[in-house]
C-alpha cells in the first residue's frame, strides 16, 4: 500500500513526504520532480509552451506508473486529482493523507518558496492571496472526499506532521468515509 500525500501547494506534501518516507524506510516519489525529470523542462517551461492542460497530460502519465508501484510515500501536485482518472488509479493501492493549512500560512509559504529560488507558477494569474483562497475553496471538497486521513500543518513542524502520520497509521485508525478525522486542527 501506497501513502499518498495529498493537498494545495505549500501544504507540506513534500518536505513531510521525504521525511516520512526516511522515518519508514520507504522511498519518496516527488510526482512534479519525475515530470521535470521526463520532460526535461522545469513546471514554468512545460506551462509556458502548452499550458496547464499539457502540463496535467505529462502528471497523468506519471501517476499512472506511480499507481503500480507499492510501499511507496508519494506526493502528487495539488492539482493532480482534478483529474478523476488519477484518483482512480491511486486509489487501488493508496492510502490518501491530507495535508491541510490555512490559507495565510499557504501564502507565506508560497511566498517564501518563490524567494528561495522555487519559483511556482500562477494557477489563475490572479494575486497570490487572492488565487489561494479561491483555488483552496473549490478543490478542498475534492481533497476531503478522497481523504483517509487529514493533518492540519499550519502549525506544525515537517517532523511533527510525519509523528502524527506514523502514530496514525499505527493506530490503523484510518476509516474510509467522506469525513476523515482531522489530525491536529487548530481552534
């Protein structure tokens, strides 16, 4: 069985991946590393010359191989599950964890990522704040139907949320219904 790390951009998908993949002894699939890796052009060059739609064809053929493999930590792009056919596939041999945030924090994140020299691009070509906040309002009802389990990171450390995934998957607390458990919510 596969864990997959699911949720917006800057939620945690891949810090607490690698981190939770080293603590398993699993190895950790980045799905947007593989498609740069593939393509040879970084995310800004794929959706520079065929836009976001070639850009969700290339992640598309990267889930699928990332579907037959097992025992792996992955983490997917935000978006990868817009398409059906994606949850689909991970779900035969995946166990989906949300990764939550709120939305300032996201922006913080994301505006820090792109001061790091880990440039995102625009979603909607709207201003960050307001891209996140409208971007998080229409898929969050797709993240919490396909969620086994979701963890709030707004304010937790990569290490924290990896201890609240194992100490979960422990527990085998992980019911498969449309209202996951929220691991950690803030009040």
């Amino acid at each position: 069985m596969n864990i997959i790390l699911t949720g917006y951009r800057c939620t945690g998908k891949t810090s607490v991946g690698r981190r939770l993949a080293a603590r398993l002894g699993r190895p950790f699939y980045n799905a947007d590393d593989l498609i740069i890796n593939r393509a040879g052009k970084t995310v800004e060059e794929i959706v520079a010359k065929g836009g976001w739609p070639a850009f969700r064809e290339a992640e598309g053929a990267v889930i699928k191989d990332l579907s037959d493999m097992d025992g792996c930590v992955i983490s997917p792009g935000g978006g990868a599950f817009l398409d059906a056919r994606n949850v689909e596939y991970m779900k035969r041999n995946g166990l989906f964890i949300w990764l939550v945030a709120d939305a300032k924090t996201i922006v913080r994140r994301l505006e820090k990522d792109q001061t790091g020299g880990a440039p995102r691009p625009s979603l909607t070509g709207k201003p960050v704040e307001q891209e996140v906040r409208e971007v998080l309002a229409e898929r969050e009802p797709l993240y919490r139907r396909i969620a086994d389990l979701t963890v709030d990171t707004s304010a937790r450390t990569v290490e924290e949320v990896a201890t609240t995934i194992i100490r979960a998957l422990e527990r085998r607390h992980l019911p498969r219904c449309a209202a996951a458990p929220v691991v950690g919510a803030s009040a």
